[in-house]
C-alpha cells in the first residue's frame, strides 16, 4: 500500500512529522483522558491503563490516516501511470 517513489528523504520526513504529531496528541491527550476514565469508571487503579489503550488506537488511526494523505501521497502527475 505504501510505495515510496520519488524522493526518499522527503517521504522520510513526513513519516516523521506524522510519528511525531501522534506521539504528542497521546502525550497532551493523556491526563484529561486518565481523568475522565477516573470519573467514568470510578477505578483510579486502572484508569491510566484503559486512557493508555484508548489513545493507542487513536494513534493507529491518526498514523495510518497521515501517512495515507500526507507522507506517502503521490502527485497527480504520478497518478497517471499505469499503476494508478
């Protein structure tokens, strides 16, 4: 699914913008998720582990979505071979 075709240093670098921006969603994103789990569950024990497990599948999708539109996307001009 993701090809690398043209310059590799600047797909490398988007891949690490977008490895980058999921990292710091899941750290800004974690005490107000330990919180509301604390609130919802009333389990201070196991709220960090659950928050942990929620924002961990939010990241698989954020990366997966970046990386899909935006390190790995192809020009139109690439587009129009026949591997299109």
């Amino acid at each position: 699914m993701f090809r690398t075709r043209g310059n590799y240093l600047r797909e490398w670098l988007r891949s690490i913008m977008v490895y980058s921006g999921a990292i710091a969603l899941g750290l800004l994103l974690l005490p107000p998720t330990v919180f509301a789990v604390r609130k919802i569950t009333g389990n201070p024990t196991t709220a960090p582990y659950i928050a942990g497990a929620i924002l961990l599948a939010m990241q698989v999708v954020v990366s997966f979505l970046g990386h899909r539109n935006f390190s790995f996307r192809h020009s139109a001009v690439s587009k129009s071979g026949p591997d299109a």
